[in-house]
C-alpha cells in the first residue's frame, strides 16, 4: 500500500512526519510518504525540504503513484491533482480552519466520499462521520531528553506554549502565577518563537505544563505527558467534557477554567504527591492512546476502507453568524 500524507501548508504538529515514521516502525510493508508545502519556525523534522516548486513538483508525482491520499485541513490538494484518477482520500481536520466553517468543509468531503477524522474531540462533535485519531509519539526520545535536564528543586516551574496567545488564554496564565509567586516559590517559562527542539528542550525542565482553558489537549500537552509532568488544562464546553469521558474513561489533566486557574495552580504547586498522581495519569494516557503501534494500527484499517472519491458540487461557505447558531445546535 502506497500511501501520501499532504499538506498543502506546513505540517501541523508535525503529525504527518510523525505518523510516516511511525508506519517506517510498525507498518514497514507499507510505503508511506509525508510532504509538506511550507515551513514554519518550528522546524518539525520532515522527509521533503528544499524550494516549494520542487516539493509541488513531488508532490503531484507521489499523488499519481499513491493508493491513498492522506489530506490535512483541506481537499485543495484532491481538486487540483486528482484530475479525475477518483483517489481514496482521508481529510484530516485541524483546529481553527475546521472550527470556523465545518459545515461546509465537511459536508464537501462527504459529497466526494473523502473519510474524515480529526485531530481533537471536540472537533469530532462539529459534523457527523468525524472520528478522532490522536497525534502520535515516540516516547522514548522524550523520556531521555526528560531524564538529561530535568532538575527537581523547590522553585516550581510552570512550562507553557502557546502558538496563539488569545486562544491559550496566555495572559490569564500569567496574571495567576504573577499572584501566586507572591506567596509561593514558582516561576513561569512561556516559550515562543523557537524551534520545536528548542521547545521541548525547555519544556523538559518543568515541573507542570499547562496547555489552554477551552478544547481539552493538544500536541504540547502529549509532549509534557510522555516527559512526565502533570498537565493543567480546560474544556469549555461540558457536552465536549462528556464525550471525553465517554471516549477515555477519564479527564486526564487537573481541570480549570479561568475562574479556577489560579486555585488548581496553587494546588498543583503545595502538592508533591498531586503532581505525581497526574503525570502517572497522563503518562497512561498517552499510552493508551498516543503510542505510534496505536495511531498506525487505526490509520492502516482506515486506509484500506477508504472508498474511491467523485466529484460533487462544493458547499457555499455558511455566513458567520449561521455557522455559530449551527455550533451551537451541534453542542446543545
């Protein structure tokens, strides 16, 4: 089986370079091939480099050969280089694109026939058909890089990276801890604008990672988990709560919102023992559902369901304001 993951921009989470590498170790009969158009400053590691029009160049000529199409966050990809060939195509959706007009985008991907699944839960509750596939991770690089500079010391040291300081809630972050490093010895690293070495390298050094208030979890805070460190973190929606549980068995992370943000804080930081009880949750977790065997076992089976695709009519994209009362029916 010939597979081609694409990102028409960068590799979001460099998810697609991890999934390839994880079918390089748990698949190797398959040929799977991950190709990004862009670069981003976190210089995730990727299989393709070099100038864009080359990698289009690649691109259309891994498309022709591939049996599956792995696509992220759009079908642009499928519309310019498919040329009728019919592809099984897999969309996978991530974050701020999907959220802002997912009746449209998955409503066309289900008029071609192209499998959709989606990197978080709550995505999966914006459109039927979505299935979740968690990001996956080598854990033992983590867990060395962990090992080589963690120091534990009475300061506490609370890690945290934003890519969008607005949607993380960075700034109710920072007011928190301002306040409680009145009373207690704690210091706060936010880390941006460094490369995703440099990221983790500064991550590893925390005692608690805290991710954002509104979705659950992302790629950082499977990041902290696989290193060892308890998560802080927060689902604003209590009908995305629920699907969690449901799909989990539990809230891997200390919950908050920004009224409790400071109080889970505090906690975390006088208790040595919640802090240990946490990271041992969140290290089963990822476990449990992150490990590269898992997200390639999944993957495999939906690559080799995925049906031919066809050309249909696309969507008009909904006004914003019905988009937001068609969420909120969605969550209701």
């Amino acid at each position: 089986m010939r597979v081609l993951i694409f990102s028409a921009g960068a590799d979001t989470g460099g998810q697609g370079e991890r999934i390839r590498q994880g079918f390089a170790e748990h698949q190797p009969d398959w040929h799977v091939d991950a190709l990004a158009l862009a670069d981003k400053y976190m210089a995730y590691p990727a299989q393709f480099t070099g100038p864009a029009h080359s990698r289009v160049v690649r691109a259309r000529e891994l498309y022709d050969a591939a049996d599956v199409v792995h696509l992220r966050l759009t079908l642009g990809a499928w519309e310019k280089m498919d040329r009728g060939q019919g592809k099984p195509v897999v969309l996978h959706h991530h974050g701020t694109i999907f959220r802002g007009n997912s009746f449209a985008i998955a409503q066309y991907a289900q008029r071609i026939g192209a499998v959709q699944v989606a990197s978080t839960i709550d995505l999966t509750m914006l459109a039927p058909g979505v299935a979740w596939l968690p990001a996956p991770l080598d854990f033992a690089p983590l867990r060395a890089l962990r090992d080589s500079v963690y120091k534990p010391s009475d300061r506490i040291r609370i890690a945290h990276a934003p890519t969008n300081r607005n949607a993380k809630h960075t700034n109710v972050l920072a007011a928190a801890v301002k306040m409680l490093a009145r009373e207690h010895p704690v210091d706060l690293d936010i880390i941006e604008n460094v490369t995703w070495a440099q990221c983790l390298a500064r991550k590893a050094q925390a005692d608690i990672f805290y991710d954002q208030l509104n979705y659950g979890y992302g790629n950082n805070a499977v990041e902290a988990w696989a290193m060892g460190m308890p998560v802080l973190s927060g689902v604003g929606n209590p009908n995305v709560q629920r699907a969690m549980i449901v799909e989990w068995g539990r809230i891997p992370f200390v919950e908050a919102s920004a009224a409790t943000l400071a109080d889970q804080l505090r906690a975390l930081i006088l208790s040595r023992d919640m802090r240990a009880e946490y990271a041992a949750i969140g290290a089963e977790h990822v476990e449990r559902f992150h490990s590269a065997a898992r997200v390639v076992a999944q993957l495999a089976d939906i690559y080799r369901s995925a049906p031919r695709t066809v050309r249909a009519h696309k969507p008009t994209p909904l006004p914003a304001i019905e988009r937001r009362r068609q969420l909120a029916g969605r969550w209701c």
